[in-house]
C-alpha cells in the first residue's frame, strides 16, 4: 500500500537525529527491541563492495534504455574482487528472505515502518552495520535483476521473456511519466550508501581502537540505530516503488505521490549522513592526533634504545614502509632503497624549500667541507636531504616545481647525495619531532645519526661552518674538545675566507676588520686608521665585512670601497654572508653545548660582535697578528683614533694595540644602551643573556623583520 499526502508530511517532521516526542521514543524503543547480536561476523566491506558495484550499474537513464538496441557501457570484472566465500550460509539465507519480503510484503497493508520493523527483526543478531549492509545487498539483488533485465531483453531472447512476464515493456512505453520515479530512487540509493559507507567506517573504528572515550564517536553510537532505521525505511520505499512499477494500470498520481515520498526520504538520510560524516572526520581527526602522539613518543624512545646499525632509526625517520624505493641517489638520478646508508655516518640535511633557494651557497660550502673528510671503511658517510614542510599547508604546482628544481640543479647536479624522493612520505611524527627534539624551526640544520643509529649530533652545521672538514666525525664530543682548544683569535673569526687576511696575520701586520652600513662613517674611520698608522708607522691591512644581512646598501658601499680604494673589500656577498654565519654558528654551537657568556670569554666576544652588528652605527676591531684584539662600537673606536696625539706615548710603551684599548676605557659611556639581536629561528633562543660589556642582564623584546634592509 502506497503512503498518502498525510504520510509524506508525518516524514517530514524535522532532520534531528534524536527523537524527542512521545511517539518517537516509542519508535525508537522498537527499534532497539530489534537489536540482539550475537557477535557473528560478516565481511561487511566485501558485501558493500558488490552492492556499490550493482547500483552504479543501475543508474541509467530511462531513456537510455528506451532507446532499444543501446546498452550503456560495461567493465569487465576482476574475477579477483567478486569472490563468494565471504558470504557465509546464514547471510545467504537472510538475503534470500529479506528479498522475498521486499518483493512480497512491501506493497502489502502494514505500511513502511511495520514493513521495516519486520527486516530489522529478521537481522537482530547482526551488528547495526551489517543490519544495514544485508538489508541495502537484498535489495541491490532485486533492483539488480529488475535492471539487468531491462538492460538486455533486446539482445537476448531469455531477457525478452523475462521482460514481457515483468511487464517491463509497459514500463519502457511509459518512461517520460516515470523519468522521476527513477531519478528519485537514483538520488535515494546514492544517499543511502553514503550513509552505509560512513556506518561502516564507525564499526571499523570502534573494532580496531576498541574504544569509545571519544565524545563524538559516543555521539554517533548513539545516533547509528536511528539512521540504520531510516536507511532500510528507504530501502523499503525503494522497494515499494519498483514493485509498484509492474503494475502501472492507472496508478500514475500514486507513483508521484511516492517520488515525492523518495525525495523526502532522500533530504532526511542525507542530513543524518551530514551530521555523521561531521562526527566521524573528529572521531578520525582525534584517532589520527591519538596515532601522532604515539608515534612521535614511540620514536624519542627509539633513541633512547641500544641498536645493531642504524637501519630501524633511518626507517622511522625517513619512510617505515617497504612498499617503494624512498630515496633518490643524486649521483645516477635512480631510487634506491633506505640500505644504502647500512652502517654509515649519516648526515641529515634538514631544511625547508625556501632556505636552501634563498642560500644555495649552503650546499656548496657544506660539499666542499664533506668532500675534505679522509674516508676509512669505518668512518664511511652519506649526506640525505630531508625537506620538512607544514603538513597542512597545500602542496601547489608551485611548490612541486620549486621541490623539483632544489632536488635537480641544486642538490644532484653537483652534489652527489641522496635526498627523500618527495616531501610527502615525511611522516607528521617525524616533522613534529624534528621540529620539537632536534629544534628546526625555518634556518637548516645537519643532524648526525652515526653508524648504530645513535644521534651524535642535533645540528653540526655550526661545526662545519667553524671548522669545516676538521669537525668530522661531527659529534658534540668532537665539538666540545674543538671549543676547548680554542681561544678568541683572529683565525677563529675570518677562518679561510680570504687568504689575504690569513697572509697579513702571518706577516705580522695590523689587521683592522670593520662592518656597518654608514658610508660616511666608513670613510671617516678609513682615512683616519690610515693617518694614524703612517704616524706610527705599522703596516696594516684593513677589510669591510659589512653587515649580517648582505642586501644593497651593503653592496652598494663595496663598490664605493673600490672605487675610492678605501680598504681591502669581497667583492662576493658570499664571503659576507660566510663571515657572519660563523659567529652566529659559534653563538649557536656554545649555546648547544650549554656555554653562556657570564663564564665563558670567547662567548663574550662572540656576543659582543652580535651585538656590534644588531646596534645602529658601525663597528671596528684591531689586530696584531691573530691574539691580540681590541673592538669597540663605530663611534668609540673612531673618537679614539681621532685622540692619537692623547694616547701615542703610552703606544710608544705599552704598544699599539694595549694602548687603544685603555684609551676606549675611557672614553665608555657608563649607560651606553647595547642592543643585540639573535636568530629567533635557530631553535635555542635563551632566556636570559647579559651584556658582553658590563655584564647585567638585557632586557629582551621580540622583533619580526621582513625586509633585511
């Protein structure tokens, strides 16, 4: 018996989930009366598989099937795919039965919800998933057969006869009256697997993290009887319309009237589908934080392990599963697999995209550095890129491109390491560790993991840029016996960037090194360091590092440098860019190994040249030979050179360099405000830093810089 006006309208009462009226409760009662499972298992993922199978090819249009001699186009199966072993006896049977009701009982006089309750009933012992998923396969099985009929009875003569004996001739001469009869189940099926597809995923989630301490996955548990209810009421009215359809007779205001009643079914379950897919996206979003969190403990507990070699390490860090070749060997452009580094020395290079475009001197220097190493069997060593990117930021067009080009003509074209075949099969733990553990923020680290998988280092970078080749094998043990041989020397601070200098320290020159962005300033100090030192008559030497952010201005004074042969200069920003590096890697490097600048005198001098370079105004520093260094701020030391005649006797006695350093006693400012800014992106920014010059604590602010002028 087909529903009235009044029915359709009882339908369409609200899109809640819950049922609040009297009447509802006593619905709702009924339908967890139906509900007795005995915990029998049922392939439900194979079962839906075949069902979506059938009703994608039912969905044709009426009048193509009109149209007599076409057929719409079919695939060939994989025999693989349809395989009837999972359906086991006792689902064959409910089938078989739910089929025969849908065909017998549904044009009957109990009406939908009776009609409804019956299927449920006869499904009591399954899960609520599989309730549903046998309910919407019996009826695929119906409106299959009725479809595969209709498909074929102009080829094949069985078909034919089947097709007269099912009336479907009728059917097909009345197709405009009937174009949204079909188009109202077409639309209803679809919303109904949409909703199976989600129940499924809860029943899989719950079956596999056996648990429901998610608030949205108790929600949804709670709401899953109900929406079952409703998806097999629609499988019902489906049902009802394609039995209605074999006996047309004068029924067509009926068949309307149930379109209608379809079209309403249909906006129900697809809000009951939107407000589950909400709640299944947190319930995943939760489980895939829960995951991440794991792994990620999971993977500092890995460190903590004694291993063999460092194959599991570079597994979890680099790609855990073997179903692809993660690396490319920048020396024959192949994929290879994570054996390549078995027992090796591995250098992480851990970077974003846009630091290694901004600085591709980075590589180079890092390669010139690592080809120096003396290789033994037992020191062997391979370098790996790893770009870490946001995981939740998009992955454009432009940013493959910019990923292609860096892995292409930047990395392999010169420098034969391996790096990760794409940034994607980085893993969230694995970002989120390297970003916490090992402190990478945006500026590139080199993280060491030697041969038994045990972390040397959490960033040799800074010991690359200070002793190049000599750092190998790059551990902090090796770093900290480099600190401790060390003392503030003018080798330590220009190291080989020009060997020019190294000559003049060699030579026992004075050796006059100065920066800033002050071009008046710089002419001032160059002029008055040269009177000063044809008075006295040293030989000196004098070179303009500029400042740490090499951009115009400071190339734009190089080449009035040239032109007006004030000083020796680098022509190369490079060089610039190298000379400041280096200090920041030793800031780094000290801080690294828990060194600050109250106990520590070449951190003083490492802080007071950042300091020097992050205050207005210029800076200058003095040498004889490689040890003994004055430095004061561009004024200061200007003033001073400026009063030769004041201090030249005591020059005469103490020497140059001991005599300008007790005059800029003098002159000091006992408040001089001294400003020093840090790379904030380095990972380790202290808390507290005192002042190099008069030791109390700076008071610290925040500075965010875009442009570098």
């Amino acid at each position: 018996m087909t529903q009235t006006p009044a029915n359709v309208q009882q339908l369409m009462r609200g899109d809640r989930l819950m049922l609040s009226s009297s009447d509802d409760n006593v619905m709702l009662e009924q339908i967890h009366g139906t509900h007795s499972p005995d915990g029998r298992e049922v392939d439900v993922r194979s079962l839906l598989r075949i069902v979506e199978d059938i009703l994608k090819r039912t969905t044709p249009s009426i009048n193509t099937i009109a149209a007599l001699g076409i057929q719409p186009p079919t695939k060939a199966l994989e025999d693989k795919t349809y395989q009837a072993s999972f359906i086991g006896v006792p689902e064959a049977f409910a089938l078989d039965q739910i089929s025969c009701h849908l065909t017998c009982q549904c044009s009957g006089s109990g009406g939908a919800h009776a009609n409804t309750i019956s299927i449920l009933n006869m499904l009591s012992n399954y899960s609520w998933d599989a309730k549903l998923v046998l309910a919407l396969s019996a009826f695929a099985l119906n409106y299959g057969e009725f479809w595969l009929v209709a498909q074929n009875y102009t080829s094949n003569q069985l078909a034919k006869s089947m097709a007269i004996l099912r009336q479907l001739l009728e059917i097909l001469e009345h197709s405009n009256i009937l174009k949204p009869n079909f188009d109202a189940i077409n639309n209803l099926t679809k919303v109904m697997l949409d909703i199976t597809r989600c129940i499924v995923e809860f029943r899989e989630l719950t079956a596999k993290y056996k648990t429901t301490d998610i608030a949205a996955l108790s929600m949804a548990l709670e709401h899953i009887p109900i929406a079952v209810y409703w998806t097999t009421r629609s499988v019902v009215a489906c049902a009802s319309q394609i039995v209605g359809l074999t006996g047309l007779g004068h029924a067509h205001t009926v068949l309307t009237t149930e379109a209608l009643e379809l079209s309403t079914l249909t906006h129900k379950v697809s809000n009951m589908h939107g407000n589950l897919a909400t709640q299944l996206a947190m319930c995943n979003n939760h489980v895939d934080e829960r995951k991440q969190i794991e792994a990620f403990q999971n993977l500092k507990n890995l460190f903590d392990m004694t291993h063999d070699d460092n194959m599991r390490i570079l597994r979890e860090l680099i790609y855990p599963r073997d179903d692809q070749q993660p690396l490319v060997d920048g020396a024959t452009k192949r994929r290879v697999n994570i054996d390549v580094l078995r027992r090796k020395n591995v250098l992480l290079l851990i970077s974003d995209l846009d630091m290694l475009q901004e600085e591709p001197t980075i590589l180079e220097r890092i390669y010139k550095e690592v080809s120096q190493i003396p290789i033994k069997q037992e020191s062997q060593y391979e370098v790996v890129w790893l770009p870490i990117l946001d995981p939740d930021s998009p992955w454009t067009e432009t940013r493959q491109k910019q990923f292609e080009n860096l892995q292409a003509t930047k990395l392999q074209a010169t420098m034969p390491w391996y790096s990760i075949r794409h940034p994607s099969l980085i893993e969230r733990a694995v970002i989120k560790f390297i970003k916490v553990v090992w402190n990478f923020r945006k500026k590139p680290i080199l993280v060491v993991i030697d041969p038994q998988g045990r972390l040397a280092n959490t960033n040799a970078l800074h010991m690359l840029w200070i002793w190049g080749s000599m750092a190998f094998p790059f551990t902090s043990t090796r770093e900290d016996a480099l600190w401790k041989q060390e003392t503030w020397r003018l080798e330590l601070l220009v190291n080989d960037i020009d060997p020019t200098i190294l000559n003049w320290i060699s030579e026992g020159r004075y050796i006059c090194i100065y920066g800033g962005d002050d071009i008046e300033w710089i002419r001032k100090l160059t002029t008055t360091t040269r009177g000063m030192a044809q008075a006295t008559g040293i030989s000196l030497g004098m070179v303009y590092v500029g400042k740490s952010n090499p951009k115009e201005r400071v190339r734009i004074n190089t080449e009035t440098i040239r032109v007006e042969e004030l000083s020796h200069y680098w022509t190369d920003m490079t060089s610039v860019m190298y000379f400041w590096v280096r200090i920041e890697s030793m800031w780094q490097s000290k801080m690294q190994l828990g060194i600050n600048v109250e106990n520590d005198s070449v951190m003083q001098e490492i802080m007071t040249l950042l300091s020097f370079d992050g205050s207005e105004g210029g800076w200058a520093l003095l040498s004889r030979g490689s040890s003994e260094i004055v430095r004061a701020t561009g004024s200061t030391f200007l003033n001073c050179l400026m009063q030769y005649d004041v201090w030249k006797e005591q020059a005469q006695l103490k020497g140059i360099v001991p005599a300008i350093r007790d005059h800029l006693t003098k002159l000091q400012t006992p408040h001089r405000c001294n400003r020093i800014v840090l790379p904030g992106t380095a990972g380790r920014t202290p808390e507290r830093v005192v002042c190099s010059e008069c030791g109390r604590t700076m008071e610290k602010f925040i500075m965010y810089k875009c442009c570098n002028e």
